[in-house]
C-alpha cells in the first residue's frame, strides 16, 4: 500500500496485481509517502505481509492507515482471476522454493500445482504469508460487504493509469515499465542464472532502476507468453475448477471493471477521474 498525504490518495496493492509496477512509479511523487511492504513480524497477527494486508485486518490493526484510506481517494488494480492464479503460483515457488517455474520439469509443477491448490483452500480466508498472493481480490476492495477502494484499474490500463497520477501530481514517470513480471524464457540454459542475477539487483538497486534493467533484459531473454501459459498447468482441470469455485466475486468484479474499460481509458486520458476532497 502507498499513501501518499501531499497528494492525498491511497494505491492499495492487491498481490499479483501489477502491483509493484505502480508502486515502483507512484513514490516519486511523494518523498514524504507511507508505504507498507515486505514481510514481518506483528505482535498479535505474527507473520505477515505488510505489503498486502486484507482491508478488514487494515480497520483492526491498522487505523490510522484505514483512515486514510476512507478520507483519500484511493485506487487498486484487478486482474483476471485465472491469470492472476497462474502467476502467484509462480511468485510463491519463487519467493519460497527458490524455484523459477520455467526450470521445473512439467509433470512435477503438475504435482506442485496440485498441492498448492490444498494448502491454499485450506487457507484462503486468512491465508498466512506464504499463500498470500492467493488472496481473493475482492478482500482488498470490499471491507466486510463494504466496497472501500474509489477506482479500480483493469490490468491493461495500468500504463494509463501511471500516466494520470504523473501529470495531476506533475511528476515525470514511466508508464510503461513493468516490475516482477511472469515470463516464460527463451533460453531455459541461462534461466537459474538469470534468476540469481536479478534477485541480487532487485534487492541492491532502486526499484526504478532495477525494472527498467529487467524490462530490457526480458525483452531478450523472454517470449510473450508467461510462465504459467506456457507451462499448461491454467489448462488443468483441477486450476479452472478451483479458481471458478473459489473467487468468483473476483471474476465478477473483473468482468465488470473490464466492460468498461474502454471509458475508463479515455477519462484517465482526459484526467476527469473523480476525487475526494480531503
């Protein structure tokens, strides 16, 4: 989550959802910004994420930050469901496995895929650190069956949306760099190495500097499709059974924000978005 008080609006970064893109743009308008990120320890939830704290944990534990984001007009990405399935996969293996998805042999990510499906269901509702990219959208959104978060930007206006907050707070940033994508690469020969290498600049360089070494790296080393297309496992039975299933309000939200997204893009582009008078 950014906040930012100079400009008063609140980015809820709901995981896996372009998240870090916006963000790694959003705190050059405000050097004086909240940002909560990475994990940590909290005296009575432990072990969290602070970067992605559902809204209703934001109210209990939070609240000075929840008040901002009741006062401040505040935005969050959605992505499609089954996408957004196949790329915390791919993050979790990462993060906590030390597994890039693209190096695992196809039937053992079968394996993989399958057991994660348990442990997240077994989860879902309060999901600890480790499952947290699974989270349901909708709880980053929505307060209980309150909707909280202003504006909702579908995934692939996320360059028009950075283009909007730079010129209303008139700062100069990249809309189209992308951070912590899920690609699928070319070479596989290079790909442990690749990995290595960037988890070494992502934690040395600014987040700026980092994606934009990244994004031209991947423009080399990557094809279009991500890493979980690629590898088959969004056609699984089991994957489109669980994410039909399991976050159905999402995919309702998404085809809903989706659906518009044709206006939506011209009123960013136009600058007209409404916003809270603080």
């Amino acid at each position: 989550m950014i906040i930012s008080p100079r400009h008063k609006f609140v980015f809820v970064h709901i995981p896996k959802c372009a998240g870090t893109s916006v963000r790694t743009q959003l705190i050059k308008c405000d050097s004086g910004h909240i940002g909560m990120g990475e994990v940590g320890s909290h005296s009575v939830l432990g072990n969290i994420d602070y970067g992605h704290v559902p809204l209703s944990l934001l109210r209990q534990y939070f609240p000075e930050n929840y008040s901002y984001l009741e006062r401040f007009t505040s935005y969050a990405v959605v992505r499609d469901p089954l996408d957004r399935f196949g790329s915390s996969l791919r993050q979790m293996l990462w993060r906590y496995d030390n597994r890039p998805m693209t190096l695992i042999p196809q039937e053992e990510l079968r394996d993989l895929t399958r057991k994660a499906i348990e442990d997240v269901a077994a989860e879902l509702d309060r999901p600890s650190s480790k499952y947290i990219f699974f989270a349901r959208q909708r709880d980053f959104i929505y307060d209980e069956d309150r909707r909280i978060v202003d504006h909702l930007i579908p995934m692939e206006l996320v360059p028009d949306f950075i283009a909007h907050i730079g010129r209303i707070t008139g700062t100069a940033m990249e809309a189209g760099t992308r951070s912590n994508q899920n690609v699928e690469l070319r070479f596989k020969q290079v790909g442990g190495l690749a990995y290595r290498v960037n988890d070494v600049l992502r934690r040395s360089l600014p987040l700026d500097m980092h994606a934009r070494i990244k994004n031209m790296a991947l423009r080399l080393l990557s094809i279009k499709e991500s890493a979980a297309e690629a590898s088959g496992i969004l056609q699984m039975e089991e994957v489109r059974s669980f994410v039909e299933t399991h976050y159905a309000h999402d995919a309702q939200i998404y085809r809903e924000v989706a659906a518009g997204a044709a206006a939506l893009k011209a009123t960013l582009q136009a600058d007209d978005l409404p916003r809270k008078i603080a």
